[in-house]
C-alpha cells in the first residue's frame, strides 16, 4: 500500500453513522474500511470491461451458430 493522502468528502450522515458504528464494532478505523471499500470497488470496475470484451468476442466468434439457435 503507498503513502497515504488526505482527502475531503461528503457522505450520506445515515451511511456515515452505519459507518463508524460498524469501524467501532470491527475494532477498525473508518480510513481502513474506505481503503478496503474503495479498492474492492475498483477491481469490480476493471472485471467489468474484461467481462465485456471477453463477451463480445465470444458472440463475434459464433454469431451464425447463435443465430441458428435463436430460429
């Protein structure tokens, strides 16, 4: 993990409260909980594309057998 940098944002004060309730539970600070969040919600966002491109080349490569299948 690299250095870390402050940074200022809003957040919904129910999602704020839920928030520090559960970093006060799981013994963790809210910055921990942000890092793990914000990370894990970039490597969905990059699965994504892959999916899409993975996709896109599997219907390329059968678009006559799948057209077939859809008579």
């Amino acid at each position: 993990m690299g250095k870390s940098e402050k940074f200022a944002s809003q957040l919904d004060a129910e999602l704020l409260r839920a928030l520090r309730q559960h970093a006060d539970a799981s013994g963790r600070s809210i910055s921990a909980l942000l890092d793990d969040a914000v990370r894990e919600y970039l490597e969905r966002a990059q699965v994504r594309p892959a999916f899409r491109a993975a996709m896109d080349e599997v219907l390329k490569d059968h678009d006559e057998l799948l057209e077939r299948l859809a008579r």
